[in-house]
C-alpha cells in the first residue's frame, strides 16, 4: 500500500490538473519482494497512461488484492480505450497506438515495453484489456512476499 500511495503522491499534480478521481481499492495488507525502484517506475508508468487517456473529470482505479501465492493489482481507466488490433503489440518497444495522440500526449513508445521487462524480471505477468470508449484496465500479477 505504501507504494501505491508514495506513486499517487508522484502523480498527485497531474491528476489536480485534470480533476482526475484516483481511487485506491485494497482487500488486505500484502508485501512486495522485488526492486523497489523498478515497481515505483512500474506503477508510475500503469497510472500515468491511465490518468494521460482519461478525460477531464474522469476516474482512475487501483485495485490491489492477494490470491494465493499473488498480488494482483489492476490499473483502470474509464478513457478512450484502445482497439483490439493494436493490442498484441502495445509492448513492444516504440510502438504506439496512433502517432498523433501519442505526440499530443507526449511519449516515445517505451513506457509499456519497460513496464513489461519490470514485471517479467519479478517473474510476474501483464496483461491489458481494453475496448474503444470503454477504457484500459491493466493486470499486474506478481509473487506475494
């Protein structure tokens, strides 16, 4: 939970600027064994592209809970979504979905791919979802400590 607050308090500007409600659900306490540098970036990266593809006055959501042996933490927006094709290729490096609103938006193509080499060197899985209009929501599954 400390991490996901210290990532909030890094993003708490632009979420003030878009008037963004950032929501934070967790089921229980957990522990994270892992880098802490690396999950901070992580997580700051799943949430800025949430609050960056979520439109003035909408709603973010964090949803953090322990099954088993894991930590399952969800990033949700409720924004523009993104369409099935592009999806088996938002990891890889320099990819973007569509190269004026990635311009608009500001980035290089680069923040999904790191994202993926963080969770997979914590021998963990990513997953997205998403839909046009309906939003993203990405799965962050890693080992519970």
């Amino acid at each position: 939970m400390f991490l996901l607050q210290y990532v909030r308090n890094h993003l708490q500007s632009m979420v003030i600027k878009k008037q963004i409600k950032l929501n934070i659900h967790e089921n229980e306490p957990f522990t994270l064994y892992g880098d802490e540098d690396l999950l901070r970036r992580l997580f700051i990266n799943l949430m800025e592209n949430a609050i960056k593809y979520t439109p003035e006055g909408g709603t973010v959501e964090i949803k953090a809970c322990n099954k088993n042996e894991f930590i399952y933490i969800e990033v949700i927006d409720h924004g523009i979504g993104i369409t099935k094709e592009h999806l088996p290729f938002i990891f890889q490096r320099f990819y973007r979905v569509e190269d004026s609103r990635s311009r608009s938006q500001g980035g290089t193509g680069l923040g999904l791919s790191l994202c993926k080499w963080i969770v997979e060197a914590h021998k963990g899985t990513i997953e997205v979802r998403s839909k046009p209009d309906e939003g993203t929501r990405v799965i962050v599954k890693l080992h519970a400590g």
